[in-house]
C-alpha cells in the first residue's frame, strides 16, 4: 500500500459534507468541521466540491479523499462521475480520489478514469456496493475499495445498519477496502476494524447534527 493508505491504515476518516439545504452548507463552516475532526484524531477526511476541498486542503495536511456529487440526465452515477472532476480534485489536493465504480452504465469507462486519477498523481479509492463490483474495480486498477455505495444500488442489500457480509466477503477474498456506510457509532467502527477493513470512513454520526437530531427525535415517536 501507499505511504498515503499506511497513514490512514487503522485509522478514523471523518466525511465532513453538508447538504445544499443545510445551514451547515459553507466551505469555511466545513473546513472548521475538519478542524474539528482533526483535533478529535481523526486520520483523514473525505471532502465533497471543489470548493470544500479547496477550504480544507488551506487549513490541514491531513490526509483528503475528494469527491463530487454530480446529477446528470445520462447516468445514475453520483459520485465523481467524470474523469475531469477527478482530476480537479487531485488538482485542488486530495491525496486520494473517490468515484463510483459500480457497474451500472457510465459516461467514461472506469479504467480510463483511474488512468487519469494515478496520472494527476493521486490513488483511487473505488466506492462499491457488492463483491463483484470491487473485484472488477480492483481489476481496473483502483488501489482500494469503500463499502460506501452498499444499500444505494438496487442489486446490493437493502439494510438499516451497516452492510457486514460485504465486509465479511471482501477480506475473505483478500482485496483491501475500506467500511463506509451507516457506521453510525463507536462500536461499529471497533467492529469494522475487526472485519478487515483498513480504515473506517464516518460522516454523519458525527458532522451532521441536523440528521443527528432526526434519529433521536424519530425515535421518540416511535
């Protein structure tokens, strides 16, 4: 692995991310979030925009996994869809690009994508929902695999909680991931580390109070 992967092997990597509707909706607002993270001890932080990513890279040198949230009428594909975006991200600082590499139709093809990722200088971390999906993106090049996209695609499983037989199937076939997705406490993130993954990858649970507070008040009109 990378000296960038080393770094956050066994580590917590916070996802600092607001919504367009959240008051928390700020480059500035998500870079003091990162600070925040930072001095909590977290090892990395995975950034959504340009201009995110831009605001935190100005204020730590932790480690940055930079992504895009891109709607287009041609795709179902969310996540950093384009190889340009990527690259812009790699541009802007992130050490590490994530993209979605499920295996629904896309506007480029995954390999050419992590061409471009590695030749900006940067590392592909390959945002999956099934074994099959990070066995090919694994194939393609991708330097690592994120459980991220599990319950988001209609052929992975649909689950409240976080999706442990896909964690459980990826060390079983020997490809390194990491465990991202309704990893919502400290106990599950312990539990992740136990499974195999090589860092944890937290965000709402801890940097968006607003979905925070609709768990507990959910709950107590149940």
């Amino acid at each position: 692995m990378s000296k960038v992967l080393e770094q956050l092997r066994g580590g917590l990597v916070v996802s600092c991310q607001a919504n367009p509707d959240s008051p928390l909706r700020d480059p500035l607002t998500i870079s003091r979030l990162a600070l925040a993270a930072e001095m909590g001890g977290a090892a990395g932080l995975r950034i959504q925009g340009f201009e995110d990513v831009a605001a935190v890279r100005a204020v730590t040198n932790l480690p940055i996994i930079g992504l895009t949230k891109t709607d287009r009428a041609d795709t179902e594909v969310y996540i950093t869809p384009t190889a340009a975006e990527a690259v812009k991200l790699a541009d802007l600082g992130a050490e590490i690009v994530a993209l979605d590499a499920t295996l629904r139709p896309r506007p480029e093809p995954l390999a050419k994508m992590f061409e471009a990722v590695h030749a900006a200088g940067a590392l592909v971390m390959a945002d999956i929902s099934t074994l099959d999906e990070a066995m090919n993106a694994i194939e393609q090049g991708a330097d690592i695999v994120g459980t991220t996209l599990s319950g988001y695609t209609p052929f992975s499983r649909q689950l409240s909680g976080p999706d442990w037989e896909l964690l459980n199937e990826l060390r079983e076939a020997g490809l390194p991931f990491v465990a991202e997705g309704r990893l919502n406490t400290p106990a599950d993130a312990a539990k992740a580390m136990r499974y195999g993954a090589a860092f944890v990858v937290v965000g709402s649970a801890i940097t968006r109070p607003d979905v925070v507070t609709g768990w507990f008040a959910q709950a107590m009109r149940e």
